[in-house]
C-alpha cells in the first residue's frame, strides 16, 4: 500500500513508519525537523528504499499541495504533524495556530482535491476536552470544550478532519483523541511525552519539575499497541472521533509513575521539585474504549505500564549519546 505520513520522523511517526517499512509498504513522509530528535530518526528512516522523505511546512498551502501533486498514489493518510506542548502555543500563539489549525486545514483539504479516495486518520488531543473535571472513563461522546491555544489549535484539525467525513464531502476520516502515549523513540521534553522525560532525567541524573501534587490520573499506551491499533484502523477504515490510551487497566497517578521508574532503573531522582499546576492540566484523564468491542475490533494493549517502561528504560540506557546531543 501506499502511505503519507505527515510528522514522520516524529516519535509516533518514526514507529509508524518503521512498522510500515517491515511490512513492505511505501511510505511518503513529511518533516519539517523542526523538532528536537527528529533528524536523528531522520537517519534512521533514510536508509530505506520505500520510505521517501519530503521536507516542507504543511503551513504553506501551496507548497503542499504542489509536493502532494507529484505522488501519483496515496491510499492511507496519516496526519501526526503538529506543535505538541502547551507552553509553546502559550509563547507562540500565531505559529501554534499556523501549523496545528491552518495546517491541518491543508493536508486534508489536499487529500480531499487530489486523493479522494484515501482513508486518513488524525492524530488529536486529550486537550481538546480541556480542564472538563472528568471522574470516570472518556467515552467517544464527550463534547469538547479546549483549552489553552494548544487545545484549540488541535480541536480545530479535529474538527476539520471529522467534518470531511460527511456526506458533502466525502473522505473516509477517523479522529483519534490521544492520550498518553509513551515509547522508544520518544524525544521527551519536560512540556511534552511525560515519561519520557522523567525516565530521561533518571537516567541522566536531573532534577524533574512537578506541576501540582502528583495525584493527576492518566492512562498511558505503549507506542507498539498505538502503532497494532493504527492498522486495525486502516484495514478496517473505521470513520468517527475516539479517545485513544491505555484505558482503565494501564492508568496511575503522576506519582506512582515516578515510583516505577525509579524500581525500574534501581535509582531514586536526583530531586523532585513541586510547583503549581500548570493551565489546562487535567486531574484525570482515562480513555473509555469500549468503542473498539463496539467497532468489532480485535486489539487491546499488550503492554502492561510496567513492561512498557521497562523497554523504555532499555531504550533511553542504549541511546544516551544521541539524547545527550
């Protein structure tokens, strides 16, 4: 099959591809670099024949659609790029915007020209209910209410994404609301991919910074149970907007994953110092999935929070020298 993958040497995008590269798959994949990690997955991406890279701002309309013209065949998209940390739409509001919103707009708004026929999926947000005081699962009905420019600027692609699905106009659209997902590849800064990030600081030494008491609920999801949904999704073209993590079963406190990591790497934190919770910082988050039985899918996470962060820990160890650069 042939694929676009927007965000490609991204975390989630570089686990992607390297699933669809085994799989024999053609792969056209979008990066602009303009995150940290992403030219060391550039490099490893690169080596292969059936992944062919394209470096462009999908904020330019034209450019875009120019580069997309030139594939002659696309019959799965994946749009994972975007501006991902809350602090940054905060500092940066206008390119927050530009790429997460007008961006969005102009790969689908391609697709839709160009590959009408394609099955896309959208790669969204828990953000986008933002500070909602949920109590129990996230169920595929939630209305959403973002914010922060983040939730906004992603609630805006979502929305988009979904609305191309209708019968005006026509394309085959999932949305999926993520929530925590966590992985090997993953470039984890103190703004974005949490676990990554305190695994990280374990690991070199550095003191972690936590926004509020610790006591936030979030469910989290290995990146190869992501990865197993996404080709459910594609072989089945499910249409609809779902909230996507690890659900009851792989869900804890902020603290209790501290408390993981430091059994896993059988070392304590340097220091853990505490401030006040960040805007729009959920105090629980779990994703309801019963849509998957619903949808007749075959897939729940393999990866319980303890395996999964055990081959975190293996990566992180084994590639010191490239998360030091």
């Amino acid at each position: 099959m042939y694929f676009l993958v927007t965000g490609s040497c991204g975390f989630i995008g570089t686990n992607l591809c390297l699933r669809l590269i085994k799989e024999k798959h053609v792969i056209y994949g979008i990066d602009n670099f303009s995150r940290n990690g992403v030219k060391n997955n550039f490099e490893l991406l690169k080596k292969y024949r059936n992944y062919i890279h394209i470096k462009i701002d999908i904020s330019n309309f034209n450019s875009l659609f120019n580069q997309i013209k030139k594939i002659k065949k696309i019959e799965v998209l994946f749009h994972l790029a975007g501006q991902v940390a809350v602090t940054t739409s905060y500092i940066d509001r206008r390119k927050d915007f530009a790429t997460n919103a007008i961006g969005s707009f102009n790969v689908i708004e391609c697709i839709k020209l160009l590959h009408p026929n394609c099955y896309c999926i959208y790669s969204s947000s828990n953000k986008v209910f933002g500070k909602k005081n949920f109590n129990s699962p996230v169920s595929d009905k939630a209305i959403l209410d973002p914010y922060t420019p983040y939730g906004v600027s992603k609630a805006v692609g979502d929305l988009y994404f979904k609305e191309y699905s209708t019968k005006e106009i026509g394309l085959k659209t999932c949305v999926l609301r993520q929530s925590c997902i966590y992985g090997t590849h993953q470039y984890g800064i103190e703004d974005q991919g949490w676990l990554a990030w305190f695994m990280i600081c374990n690991i070199f030494r550095k003191e972690i910074n936590l926004y509020g008491n610790g006591s936030q609920i979030r469910d989290v999801l290995f990146i190869d149970d992501l990865i197993d949904l996404y080709i459910k999704l594609v072989k089945q073209k499910i249409v609809g907007s779902f909230p996507v993590g690890g659900g009851n079963k792989n869900s804890l406190s902020v603290k209790t994953a501290i408390k993981l990591i430091e059994e896993i790497a059988n070392e304590k934190f340097v220091k853990i110092n505490f401030h006040r919770e960040r805007p729009g910082d959920q105090k629980y988050f779990v994703s309801d999935l019963s849509w998957i039985k619903k949808n007749k899918i075959k897939w729940q996470p393999k990866y319980s929070i303890f395996l999964g962060l055990k081959k975190l820990h293996s990566w992180v160890k084994n590639n010191q020298k490239l998360l030091s650069s």
